[in-house]
C-alpha cells in the first residue's frame, strides 16, 4: 500500500492519515466545500473536493469518492466510521475498481448489518443472544408469540437499524400491537427495511462491547470497554475495561466475541457488542460493528496498541501482528465526546465558528480532534468536535486525570457539552462504576436543574 485516500473529515480522517505517515503510505483527503481548509485536509499529502456541504452529495456520494481516488492513483481506501463505512455496496464498489477496502469484505458487511442474520450467524457460533423472534416478524401474531415466550416488557426492534431509530419498547401486548406498524415504518423511513424482530428488553443493563481483530485466519480480542453512559442510546463516555464486571463473565464474553469472529473469517477491525444483565449475571449479543469505532483510542491507550496502523497492516495483506498472548492489559482509560451541543436546550446543536479552542494537556491525556481555533463545526454534520482520552494506573486515577483534564477546556464561538461532562464524571454512582444504560437520562430527569447548569 502506497497510497491511501480517507473518504471521512474530522478527527477519525486524521487519526487514520497520521498512522499511514508513520508507515510510509501517502494520503489523499476528500473534503467538501464546507471543509475547505480542514485540519484533514491540510494534513494530507493531496486533497480533492468532492461536493456541496450536504453530505449526499460530498461524503455520501460513492462515485465520486471513487473517481477521485482513481484520478489520483491511491490503492487503497478507508472509510473510517459513519458515512460509507458500512455500506457492503461501497466495499463492492471499491474491490470492483481494482482498489483495496480498508475494512473487513462486503460479505461480511452485509451480514453483520441485518441484525436478524448477524443474531443467526452468533447463534450458530454459540454466543448467546437475547431471547426472542428467531428472525423479523411477519405479522403481529409472530410478533405477539415471540414476546410471550421471550417475557415482557419486549422491545421492538429494526432489523437493520442503528442509533436508537427503530426501537419501541412495549409492557404488554396491547403496546405491543400499537408499536409495531410505528417501528416498521420507521425502520422503512430509516433504513429502507421496514422488518423487525422481538426480544426481551433487560432494563438497566449495561453495553459492554469487545474489541476483535482479524485477518481472516486469525483472531484475537484487545477487552472489553464500557459504553453505557448514554443519552438516547448515543454513546456520551467510554471506558477500557468494565468496571466491576466480573472475571468469568469478562472471560466468557472476550471468548465469545473471538468465536463470532472466527465463524464468519472476519478481517480487520471489529466490534462486538453485548448487553450484560448484571442482575442474573447473564450477557446477550447486540450487534457486531463492521469498523473503527469512535472510542477505539481507551482500547489502544490499556493495551498500548495502534489499532488503525494494525488495519493498514492487514488490509495489505499482511498476517495479524498480534497473538493474544502478545496483548497485555494495563491501567484504566476513559474517554468522553465533546459535542458542540448546548445541553440547556435539550443538547441543541451548536454550530458556528471555533474562536478559541484550548485542549487539556499533561501526562497520560490525549485529543483526537479534526478542529482547531477559526475553524467552524459545521451544521452539515455531526456535533463532535474533539475527544478527550486519559489513562491511569487505576480507575480513581483516571477519573481524578478526567476531571482535571474538563477542567481546562475553554471553546469560544460554540456552546459545548465540557461542564455537562464534568457534572457526569463527578457522579457518585459514575464514580463507583454503578451506571446502566438508562442512568444518565433518568438522572436528567430526575436533576434538570443540574444539567440546565452545565453549558459553557
């Protein structure tokens, strides 16, 4: 691999094109009109412009992305997260071009995006699953069956959904007949599948998810982090490892993701995600992401590893760097997502121009940000403008390392979710490790004035 061209923008666009430098690759950014100038843009070796802001035209746009990188010479792409990332039609599109896909193949794409073939393909590795429909329902009495064997409350759930969309969670059958026209269509507004399926909702559960990697005959996992601190089933902080998850659990859990990986040949990065129900000690299979995740850096930061150099690696067809013996677990990192988002106004977007941007520094704190002061967060896209990574020898160390490091953001020009974060990690229950994935909300709820406090 020679040279590479990054069809994403922001912090994950130079994350990958600062590892592609180290390994001697040349990178070719893809910007649209509203990212001219862009921290990715002038970091990369060459640039192109490929649309209007609106990202269906720009990002969005697979043609486009392509010609540029064949115009360009590049052999390879990677998508990154979001946008094309998990589209198995641009992994085909890519290969169809004689060019490299940074990522695992269009298969396997394909099938870990249908969340009723991806809960078939972990049943058949072993891994266990939340008990429900064995597949989308056809009708409400499939539906209503399914609900009475798996055990009320039940959620309904889009086959082949993502970011909370799609999702009814139902106390009875009368709710449940109400509820599955409404999810269906919003699955077919969404995602363009209006199917759904059904399973036991575990309340206050917690999302645990691991890390895998592939190369196809290789697998192995880099632990498991904690994702439940969420608002509107959208990730806000991130921890490697889990705290207080027990270390049979931890241990049958890694090994369940390993075997997941294994039965479908999986290459590249992956990330397998599970609920826990800490009450009957019991963890269920979600979903498998077939990419980088946003929080991949507290997994590189307790394992010392450099997860996207580790893609660029393998997807050159190079074997797996790593055994799991080689994969050492050390200290406690956590991550949180500033947003420009103003949480007085129920997390309003905040978009505009970045006159100041000050970043926490000092040992063990890192920031992954694509922005920098006079450059806008535009409203075109996602509100993340940077993240804040720390690590420490123990969870308390890293959550003192936390809050000092939110302590120092200063950002002039856009409302951000810095003091909403601040108040979160000064939780007595996020101090303890004692939140599920329904916590901060009810926590919102029950203390508005807390968080109406919180902008900055």
């Amino acid at each position: 691999m020679r040279k590479l061209l990054i069809a994403n923008r922001g912090e994950i666009a130079v994350r990958i094109i600062r590892a592609a430098r180290e390994l001697g690759i040349s990178t070719v950014a893809v910007y649209s009109e509203s990212d001219e100038g862009a921290l990715h843009v002038r970091l990369a070796d060459e640039s192109v412009l490929i649309g209007p802001p609106a990202a269906a035209r720009s990002y969005l746009d697979m043609d486009k992305i392509i010609t540029a990188a064949l115009d360009l010479g590049v052999d390879a792409i990677h998508p990154g997260y979001g946008f094309l990332s998990e589209r198995a039609e641009f992994a085909d599109k890519v290969v169809e071009a004689k060019l490299t896909f940074v990522g695992p193949t269009a298969d396997s794409i394909r099938l870990m995006g249908d969340k009723a073939r991806a809960r078939s393909a972990a049943e058949a590795a072993g891994v266990p699953t939340v008990p429900g429909s064995d597949g989308p329902v056809d009708d409400l009495a499939g539906a209503l069956a399914a609900a009475e064997t798996a055990g009320f409350p039940a959620l309904v759930k889009a086959a082949a959904g993502g970011g909370g969309r799609g999702i009814r969670i139902v106390q009875n059958a009368e709710e449940l007949k109400e509820a599955i026209p409404v999810a269906q269509a919003e699955a077919q507004a969404a995602f363009g599948n209006g199917q759904v399926y059904v399973e036991r909702f575990v309340p206050q559960a917690r999302h645990i998810e691991v890390q895998v990697f592939g190369d196809g005959k290789r697998f192995i996992h880099l632990g498991e982090r904690e994702c439940s601190m969420q608002r509107r089933r959208q990730k806000v902080i991130e921890e490697a490892g889990a705290p207080g998850l027990p270390a049979k659990i931890r241990e049958e859990m890694t090994a369940a993701a390993v075997a997941l990986a294994a039965a479908t040949e999986y290459r590249g990065a992956g990330t397998v995600e599970f609920l826990y129900d800490s009450a009957r000690e019991e963890f269920y299979f979600i979903e498998m992401n077939t990419r980088i995740q946003v929080e991949h850096p507290v997994t590189e930061m307790v394992t010392g590893t450099d997860l996207v150099r580790e893609q660029l690696l393998v997807a050159s067809g190079e074997s797996l760097s790593w055994t799991q013996e080689d994969i050492d677990f050390r200290g406690h990192a956590i991550e949180v997502r500033l947003n420009a988002e103003n949480p007085v106004f129920g997390f309003m977007p905040s978009p505009g121009t970045l006159k100041s941007m000050t970043m926490p520094g000092g040992p063990f704190v890192r920031i992954d940000s694509g922005f920098g002061p006079g450059k806008e967060v535009s409203p075109f896209y996602d509100s993340l403008f940077a993240k804040i990574i720390v690590w420490g020898e123990t969870r308390d160390i890293a959550i003192a390392r936390m809050d000092r490091a939110l302590s120092e953001v200063e950002v002039e020009g856009v409302v951000t979710t810095a003091d909403f974060l601040r108040k979160v990690v000064g939780l007595a229950e996020f101090r303890k490790g004692e939140y599920h994935t329904t916590f901060l909300e009810d926590w919102m709820a029950a203390e508005p004035m807390a968080v109406s406090g919180s902008s900055s």
